[in-house]
C-alpha cells in the first residue's frame, strides 16, 4: 500500500467520522427546537400575562399610566388601557399553549411593540434590550410556529 493510498483512506475515514458526527448532532438539535419553542412561549406568555394582572389590580394606576406616560398613537388612553391589558391577558395563554399560536405570538409582537414606542423615550437601555428580547422571541414563534409541543401541533396530527 502506498502512501498516498493510505492518506487517502485516513482522509475518507475522518471524512465519515465528521458527517456522522454532524448529523448526530443535527438530529440533536432538530429535537430540542420542540422544548425550546416551549420555553419562549412560556417565558414571554408569562412576562405579559403578569403585567396584565398587575394593570388589573391597579386598573387606576394603569389609566393614569395611559393618560400621563404611555403616549398610543390613535387610541385615546382609557381605550387604549384596555387594549392593552386585554392583549396582555387574553394573548399569552393562547402562545403558551401553542393554540393559534401565531395568531398569539402576533398579537403578543404587535403589543410589545407598541408598548416599546409608546414609551420609549422614559425606559433605560435594559428595558428596551427585554423588550426587543420578547419582540425576537415572538417572530421566532410567529415564524415558524408553535413547535410540536403545542396544541397547534396536535390539532393537526
């Protein structure tokens, strides 16, 4: 056997090695976009389901809050107060239980941004870094869905 011959099998040899190692590891991360979608769903659906509990609290607060700092443009406060904390309620169970979980994750983006502009000028750079966090977060699910660890999933086995 030359040497050439035998570079060219160790070559071949290593070649196999890296593509069943790439594709062990693919297989790996196909299966943990499943419980990684979940845990977007569920951390986003819990940051926003909790601050609307807390407008619910302090319903006055909230609309003092509309009327004084939060500037919505085109909805007057005490309408756009109710906006929303509705989103903030009704929206987060629907993306933690991945049911029209882009439906949710949508409403949750369209919430957050308006959120983020509406108050943009009084936040510091840590709440607005959380805030373009969850925004990436929820394209991530509007993107490409629940995961099949949802109810969306199930619904269309």
């Amino acid at each position: 056997m030359t040497t050439t011959t035998l570079q060219q099998r160790l070559s071949a040899c290593n070649l196999h090695s890296i593509s069943r190692a790439w594709a062990t590891l693919v297989r790996w991360l196909d299966w943990l976009q499943a419980p990684a979608l979940l845990a977007a769903r569920l951390y986003v659906a819990y940051v926003f389901f909790n601050s609307g509990l807390q407008s619910l609290r302090d319903w006055a607060g909230t609309v003092w809050l509309y009327e004084n700092e939060f500037h919505v443009a085109l909805l007057p406060p005490h309408i756009a107060a109710v906006a929303g904390t509705a989103g903030e309620i009704l929206l987060p169970p629907l993306l933690a239980l991945g049911l029209f979980g882009r439906f949710g994750a949508l409403g949750l983006f369209v919430v957050n941004a308006v959120a983020l502009l509406s108050y943009l000028y009084a936040l510091q750079p840590p709440a607005i870094m959380f805030h373009f966090i969850w925004g990436i977060l929820i394209a991530v699910v509007a993107l490409w869905g629940p995961g099949k660890w949802s109810v969306d999933h199930l619904r269309s086995s």
